[in-house]
C-alpha cells in the first residue's frame, strides 16, 4: 500500500492486518481491575495473608494450642517470633489460627447471607406488585430491630452453638437484608429488559428467567456486597469478642485473641497488637478488594 509522506515522495508501506479481539463484561471487569494498583495490592494481601495461615504452621514442630514453660514472654524470647501467652503457647501460631477461622467464617457469612438475600430479593423483585409490597414491609419491620442485641441475647442463651461456624451463621442471618434490597432493586429495572421479554415469549419459566437471565446481570452488585459485607462480617465477630459474646470453647479466632489480648495491652502489649494488626490487615486488604471491584464493575465510571 502506498503512502504520500510530507515531502511528497511515496512510501511503500507493507500492509497489515489489524484485527480486534472483542471482549465481554467480565473481561472488561478483570481488565479495569488489573489497572488498579491498589485494589490489586489489596488482592495480593488477602492471598498472602490466606497462604500464610494455612501454610505457616506446617514448618512448627507443635500445634497452636501447645503449652510450653515460657509463660508470657516478649517477642522473640526462646524461637517465639511473636512472644507467647500466659499459658505459654505460641501467639504467632495463635495468630495464625485466628486467620483460619475468620477465612471460614468469612466463607460461610458470604455463602448463608447471600443465598438468603439473593432468593428474598429475587422473589420481591420478579413477582413485584402484592408479593413485592408483602415482602418489602417484613423486611422493614426486620430492620427496625435492633441486631447487634439481639445476637447478643441469642449467643448468650446458647452458648454451646459459639463456635467460629455458629458465630459466622448468627452474623450472616442478620445481615443479608442490604442485599436483599440491592437484588430486588436490580430485578425490578432488569425484569422490563427485552431479552426477558423474549425469554417469556420463548415459553421460559419464571425459575429460569431468574436463574438463567437476572442473577447473572446482577452478580456485579452482589459481588461487591459479597466483599464489603466479607469485612464486616469480620469486625462483626471482633465486637462480639470484645463483648464477650464471640467464639468460645477449645477454639480461637481473630476477635477472641483481640479481646484476650486487650486486657493485657499495658503490660504484654503483644498480646494485643500482633492479632490487632492480621485483624487490620485482613479487613483492609478486603475493604480495598470491593472498591476496586465496584469500580471495575461500573460501566460509567470516569477515568483519567
């Protein structure tokens, strides 16, 4: 192909083939999303903070429970990285297993309270009309109670149900009534869409609108919620250990050793500060996970 460059002579330009690769939402989502280097940042945290709880006790010869003669003894005393507790036991171990369990409970808040807000919302949001009205006004009257008391009152009335995994149910079944709302608001605008109508046009059930169709369109927003709420969850579970109401038994996690520790700031201060600040970490690095999410899943959002 010939070009005529300024002067006036031509060029001979050998010709190519450009072509463009198309991309979906998802790609568009992940693409944005690489471009963030904080959210990314965030991301790379919360894996290496995961790898290191679960990998990390495999190169200790004893256990996280494991008690030994050195009682309360300071950072780096006798191999100890992060001191040990009153009963001797390795706190970095401790540490360790408190992230464990806050994973889990994160895992099973998302997966309880999104099941539960995804199907209350998607019902409201469908049906509309009278199912939506009768909805709506039971989750109204829901949110008028006051949850963090009445976690308290049910933990308290049954304390042997204080495991991590009872503990992560009790936040997750008050805490899914914000995404109910968001999935309701979403079916509301997507259930007048043209690819429903013609869903409905096709013969396609109400279940597989809602499966195949409207949950997929959504999940953008639910994925956001599924973050934040994540973090949270977590700070959640360290209120109700600083109140005394959080996981007991032979077990640990990040709010109870925060709570143990705080008793003893003044004097064993790492007691305190060491689960304190994975405690920090974690919700940080997830907090930081969902903004970045939220913005690469906006399709207006404004960039320079």
């Amino acid at each position: 192909m010939a070009i005529a460059t300024p002067a006036g002579s031509a060029q001979i330009i050998s010709e190519r083939e450009f072509t463009i690769r198309s991309r979906n939402q998802f790609q568009l989502a992940v693409r944005r999303f690489r471009r963030d280097p904080v959210a990314v940042g965030g991301l790379v945290t919360f894996v290496a903070m995961l790898v290191l709880s679960f990998a990390g006790p495999l190169f200790f010869p004893y256990d996280y429970d494991a008690q030994s003669d050195t009682l309360s003894a300071g950072p780096g005393a006798d191999g100890h990285l992060f001191g040990t507790d009153t009963l001797g036991r390795d706190v970095l171990l401790l540490t360790m297993r408190g992230i464990q369990w806050s994973m889990l409970m994160v895992v099973v808040f998302v997966v309880v309270a999104g099941v539960i807000g995804v199907l209350y919302g998607a019902v409201a949001g469908y049906f509309g009309d009278r199912v939506d009205n009768v909805l709506m006004r039971l989750l109204d009257v829901t949110l008028t109670v006051p949850l963090l008391p009445v976690i308290i009152v049910v933990a308290a009335a049954f304390p042997s149900a204080r495991s991590p995994v009872g503990v992560a149910m009790l936040i997750a079944l008050s805490s899914w009534m914000a995404l109910s709302r968001i999935v309701r608001a979403e079916f509301l605008s997507l259930r007048e869409r043209e690819y429903v109508e013609a869903a409905r046009a096709l013969g396609a059930s109400g279940t597989r609108i809602v499966l195949k169709h409207l949950i997929p369109n959504s999940l953008s927003e639910i994925v956001v919620w599924s973050t934040l709420g994540a973090a949270g969850a977590i700070v959640a579970e360290a209120a109700l250990g600083y109140l005394g109401y959080g996981v007991q038994g032979s077990d640990t996690s990040l709010g109870r050793l925060v709570a143990e520790g705080a008793a003893a700031a003044d004097s064993r201060p790492w007691l305190f500060y060491f689960p304190g600040l994975a405690l920090l970490i974690i919700v940080l690095s997830i907090s930081l996970i969902g903004d970045g999410i939220q913005d690469a899943v906006d399709p207006v959002m404004t960039r320079t």
